[in-house]
C-alpha cells in the first residue's frame, strides 16, 4: 500500500557518495529527510528513494555530510503526466478511463454469503435481487436496517443478516434460526410413553405413578408413567410426569452393494472453449453450444476482472474444458466394499440410538452372492425410551 501512496505522489532516485555514509544518513534523518529503499552499493556509495520535495533540501545536507548526489530517474504519476501534458487525447482517455472505473466501483459486481447452513446461498441470493440487492445495484442505494427486516419476513429462518460493501464485493453475513425444541410446559399434564419397544433396564420416577417395572416388556407408545395419580390428601389430581427411563433395544440391519461397477478411463483427449460477460451480455467464443464429446468431465473456470485495490468489474472472462472418458466396467475390491458397508450400517445404528444411547454389543455378518455383497449388523443398545405425551 505504501509502494502506491510513493507511486502517486512521486519521488527521485538517487546516489549519494560519501566517506562517511552512516554520518550522511544520520544528517538526513535528523533534518527530516525520509529515506527508503536504501541499498549499498559499494564501500562509500548508497543508493536510496525519497520525496520530491526532499531532494531540494539536499546540497546544503551534502555539503555538510562531505558528500555528494547524483540523481538516477524520477518515478512516479506526477512525472507520467508531465511526459504527456501536451497528448489531450492520451489524457482524456485517462480521466475518462479512472471515472469509470470510479464509477463502476460504485455498484455491486461481486456477492458472496457466509455463515448459511440451513438455508441454499441461491435462495438468500434470489431474494435479495427481488428487494434490491444484486448484481449491478447500486451500493449506497439501499437501508440496511430494511433489508434485514424485509429478508427476514421473507426467509423465518433467518435470525439476522447484514450486507457489507467493500468497493464492487458484497459479504452477505447471515445467522439462522435455532429451531425451538418441541417441549410441553410443566403445567400441563402429560403422561410418559415409550418411544420405541425394548426391556425396561431401570426406571427412576419423578413426578407421577409408575406403571411398568424393570425386566418388563414395553411397546411403542406403552404407556411407562402416568400423570394421573391418587393422592390421600387432594384425591384424584393430574400432574405433569417426569421420569427418566432406561430400556434394552434391539437393532437389525443390512446393507447390498454391488461388486461389479463402471468407471472412467481418460481417452487423453480434451478441450476448452472460452466466452466473455459484459455486464448481463455473453458473447461466445466458439461456434457449437452443445457438449463436445458424447463422455466428458466438464470444469468451467470464472475470471472476474479486477483492478488495484481488488475493485472487481462486470467483466467476467469464463473457460469450459471438456476431457472425454470412456465407460469400463471393473470388479470392486471385496475388503473396500465391507469396509463401506460396514462404515454405513454403523452410522445408521448411531443415528438411531441418538446421543445419549450406547452400544452394549454389536456383530456384522457377511454374505457374499452372486456379484454382491450383503452385509449385516445385528446389535444390542441401552437407551433412554421416555418421551412425554400430553393426556388426552
């Protein structure tokens, strides 16, 4: 960044010979006099940049530090454009060529999104470009408090949202929606019923009348505590069950996958044609629209044009390579595809189970058959079986 502040308002190259360098560059500090990109360049000669403004003060400086200077080449726009001060034309095709650059600095060309999980980048894109916000808007012309409430009317799943602006790039910052867990208030009565079907393991009560034991056998949507309980002091009454319930689950699955599968095998054959945008205008390139080879792999590459300091322009120049391939057929290794197989039985069981089941025992099996293999998981868990169910 320094290099294009010294570009822009010039500075001078210069050799300065003295018996005593350190001494001349201690005089020059001392009276103000910036120096950089100093380099020696032999016993007592050094070569250094400086402000224009600098150089004049100079001579006495030299004098004083027995020294001498001999300038090498002045550097910089105010020098460029006092080269061409008699070319009109060159320098109204400058001033021309940097207001439109300024001017186009001044529009969006460029959106990225960050912080979507949830919710597709197209959609948040898509609904922006409908309140204003898109490719070519203008960068000042929109409240960014009103785009927030509006996108959120828009998007429920949004919880906030900002546009950031740096030059022609957008940075759409988004946080989502943490959805609320489905949760029956305390002072609503409910009874406890098993989720799935298992062995009741243990069953530890707080709230309402148990009505199965360990050792017992349940069914999903049995009902395990119920909400409705015989007080001798208030009667019959309704309360909200809580209890933490432990049951012994079992589990079988089984997973196929073939052996025998296609692939591709590169012919060495491939290639690339290319198209430019301007603005919402594509002008292609080549002749044929449609995809070259009848197999291929297609890797399309966007080069936006950009200009110092990383403005970027409604300029896109794209490429498309195409690299053919043909389809073989090719046996799968047998200790891959388990390896797979069992990979995904294993996440199902997990999946299944939740975070606070565990596995007490699990046994795969293996059947090879004609050009497949079958696979399958049979397992025993522990694992909490209670959900809350409101009394009807």
């Amino acid at each position: 960044m320094l290099g294009i502040v010294n570009y822009i308002r010039g500075y001078i190259r210069v050799e300065l010979t003295s018996d005593f360098p350190e001494r001349f560059i201690n005089i020059c500090a001392h009276n103000g006099v910036g120096l950089w990109d100093v380099e020696r360049v032999g016993a007592v000669t050094l070569r250094a940049s400086m402000r224009r403004s600098d150089f004049k003060k100079m001579p006495p400086f030299a004098s004083r530090g027995v020294g001498r200077i001999r300038l090498l080449g002045k550097h910089g726009l105010p020098f460029l454009l006092w080269r061409f001060r008699k070319r009109y034309a060159l320098l109204a095709g400058l001033l021309i060529t940097v207001s439109s650059l300024y001017a186009l600095s001044q529009f969006i060309w460029e959106i990225d999104v960050a912080g979507s999980e949830r919710i597709p980048q197209e959609t948040i894109l898509k609904e922006l470009a409908d309140i204003g916000v898109g490719i070519g808007s203008y960068r000042h012309g929109f409240d960014m408090v009103d785009v927030q409430n509006r996108m959120i009317l828009r998007i429920p799943e949004l919880e906030w949202l900002a546009v950031n602006t740096t030059g022609s790039h957008a940075l759409v910052e988004v946080r989502e929606r943490t959805p609320k867990p489905e949760i029956v208030p305390q002072d609503v009565p409910c009874n406890i019923v098993a989720a799935k079907p298992g062995l009741i393991h243990s069953i530890d009560t707080l709230a309402g009348s148990p009505q199965v034991t360990a050792g017992q056998t349940v069914e999903a949507g049995d009902l395990q505590v119920s909400g409705i309980i015989d007080s001798e002091m208030a009667g019959m009454m309704s309360v909200h069950a809580l209890a933490d319930v432990k049951a012994r689950t079992w589990y079988e699955y089984t997973a196929v996958m073939s052996l025998r599968a296609s692939g591709k095998a590169y012919t060495g054959r491939s290639a690339t044609r290319y198209s430019l945008t301007l603005g919402g205008l594509r002008f292609n390139f080549y002749k044929n629209s449609s995809q070259i080879y009848a197999g291929c792999d297609k890797i399309t590459k966007h080069t936006m044009l950009r200009v110092p300091p990383g403005i970027a322009l409604p300029v896109v120049w794209t490429s498309e390579t195409f690299t053919e391939y043909e389809r073989t057929a090719y046996s799968q290794d047998v200790s891959g595809a388990r390896g797979h197989l069992y990979g995904v039985l294993d996440a199902m069981l997990k999946d299944a189970i939740g975070g606070g089941g565990q596995i007490v025992s699990a046994d795969f099996t293996e059947t090879p058959g004609d050009g497949t293999l079958v696979c399958g998981l049979t397992a025993e868990c522990l694992e909490p079986i209670a959900v809350t169910a409101p009394i009807p």
